[in-house]
C-alpha cells in the first residue's frame, strides 16, 4: 500500500571550485622569485538538514533553482580564495532525496538536526606553489577547480497524516479541508478502493506546516470491516491528533461524539491513546447561550473549539491548538 507523497522538482547545482593561480613573488633584482600562486576555494555544498519542526516540503514550494555560490579564484602570497557558501535546505524527517535522470535514492533524512552534503561543491584548483620541484622552480603550471554538480531531483516525504479528522459525512469535513489547507500533495492512488482519503497541507505560522486527512468510511461499521475499513484505519496510526468534527445543528452532540468514539475503540482500543480536539462546526449560527449548551454535553476532558469555516471564525484557535498537541512531544 502506497502512502501519501509530499513531492517537489527542484533543479541543484553546487558551486564550481575556485582556480588555482599561476604567480611569482617579485623582488627587486627577481621578477620571478618563486611561485606563490594560492589555491582555489571549495564551491559551496547544497546540504539537507533535519528539522523534527517540519511536517511537510510545503515551504520548498517555491524553490525551483537551488545554486550554491562557487568558490573564489586563489590570489597571489600563497592566499587560498574563499569558499563558496553552503546551501542548507531543511527538512521533515523521513525525506528522500532522488535524482531525477536516474531514480536513485542519493540521501535519506530520519533525525533532527542530520546533516547529508546532497551535492558537493567543486575542490578549488591548486596554485602553482605546490609545482615547484627542484628541476622546476618556476612552475607555470596551475589547476583549474572542479565544477560542480548540477541536476534535477526530486524530494518526496512520504506523509501519514499528523492530524486524523473524524466526523459524519455531514459535519463539514471537506468544507474544513479545503478552507485551511494551502496546497494538496500528489495523492497515491489506494488500489482496494476508489474511495481517496482527502489530505490536506496547513500552512502554519512561519513557514510550518502540518497534514490533515479527512478519514471516509471510518465511521458507519468501518471496525467490522465496511468501506475502507482496516485497511484504511490501519494507516492512521501515525496520526498524532484525531480531531472530532460535531456539526452545531447535530440533534444531540453528546451521541454523535460516543459513536465516533466507540467505532475507534472497537477497531482498535490504542487509538483511543491518541490526543483528542472537539471542534464544534458551523458554529456561526450558535449564539453565546447555545455554545454553553453544547459544551455541556461534550466530554470535560478533550479540548473544545467552536469554528465556522464559512464565516472563518475560530480557525486560527483551531490550528494554534492542533499545533500545540502535534508538537507536545517534540520539544
């Protein structure tokens, strides 16, 4: 079974080599006193890095050229030229960075902080200093630097939802998604059933992200095995957070929350581990009083959020406090 990809073409060209330099110090009476031509520096490696803070590649979506500044050229004195500045792109861990031409799999990121040179810059040239032999004292003879390595690749996550969105099929599932998600991932397609989970990216403050995924047929006898059943439920292991979605004109809250809840437990009592946010949709119909009514009747225990994706209120309350679950354990 296919999971879901989170997926960018990206073209990368590391930073050429300086050239090694041809020189002579000069003295008064000896205009070739003898070779102090300095070497190249380095081109600048494209570096991926690890970051436990990203869910998704949604903030590369704009890179399209990834260049990495060549090294400069070396001077005169036995100077070296500087080195090209490394690029370091971030990334959620379990990304997989490909070439494009090839397929191959050139590095693969699963810790925080990991660093992997993806593309090394070029080495710097030698200067002539380093020709000189006893026969040959005035060398004019230098190196070129090495160029860089240039290419499209691919970076793809394979992404489990972080976030699990359960409700009926009338609670507004999709109006939700399709308000506070940014972009939609390629989707792989689910071979046992034409049924697609919907996933959607939300963009979050400063430049973070996270994946929601709407879960179909999880619900109306999903734990016996009906619609995606297992196979689907099997899949949202991962999730870090279920969010529970109640409709405000539900006829009784406090029902539709339990057989959501106990089609969980009876698939599989650990998901019910999981932490859990109630957010109450529609909600721009409710006046203050009847908000009080519902949240009576909703567990105390789980967190509570009233939302109107329409109106757009109480959106920012609701991904502030999925952030905060999503990252409890994360440090």
């Amino acid at each position: 079974m296919s999971n879901f990809i989170d997926y960018i073409r990206i073209f990368c060209k590391s930073g050429n080599g300086g050239r090694g330099v041809t020189h002579f110090m000069r003295t008064k009476y000896n205009a070739k006193a003898g070779p102090d031509g300095g070497d190249g520096g380095r081109g600048g490696h494209i570096i991926l890095k690890g970051n436990a803070q990203l869910w998704t590649l949604l903030h590369l979506r704009y890179y399209k050229n990834v260049l990495a500044e060549n090294g400069e050229n070396g001077m005169k004195s036995n100077k070296t030229g500087r080195d090209g500045k490394d690029i370091i792109i971030e990334v959620p861990l379990g990304t997989i960075a490909k070439d494009e031409e090839t397929g191959a799999v050139e590095a693969e990121i699963l810790e925080d902080g990991q660093e992997v040179i993806w593309l090394p810059g070029g080495r710097g040239g030698l200067g002539n200093q380093h020709f000189a032999t006893a026969t040959n004292q005035v060398p004019e003879h230098s190196q070129p630097g090495e160029p860089g390595v240039e290419g499209y690749k691919f970076l793809e996550l394979k992404v489990l939802a972080d976030v699990g969105l359960v409700g009926f099929p009338n609670a507004g599932k999709s109006t939700l998604l399709s308000v506070i998600s940014a972009a939609k991932p390629k989707i792989a397609d689910y071979a046992f059933t034409t049924l697609t989970p919907n996933l959607g990216m939300v963009e979050y403050r400063g430049g973070r992200s996270f994946c929601v995924a709407d879960l179909p047929g999880i619900i109306e006898g999903a734990a016996e095995g009906k619609g995606l059943g297992h196979r689907f439920l099997r899949h949202i292991e991962r999730n870090s957070v279920l969010l529970f979605l109640l409709p405000a004109d539900s006829a009784d809250h406090k029902k539709e929350f339990e057989v959501l809840y106990n089609e969980l437990r009876e698939y599989n009592p650990d998901m019910l581990q999981k932490d859990m946010l109630i957010a109450v949709s529609k909600s721009d119909m409710l006046d203050d009083e009847l908000k009080q009514e519902i949240a009576r009747q909703l567990p105390a225990n789980i967190p509570h959020v009233f939302i109107s994706s329409v109106a757009n209120k109480g959106l920012t309350e609701l991904k502030d406090k999925l952030w905060e679950l999503l990252n409890k354990n994360h440090g």
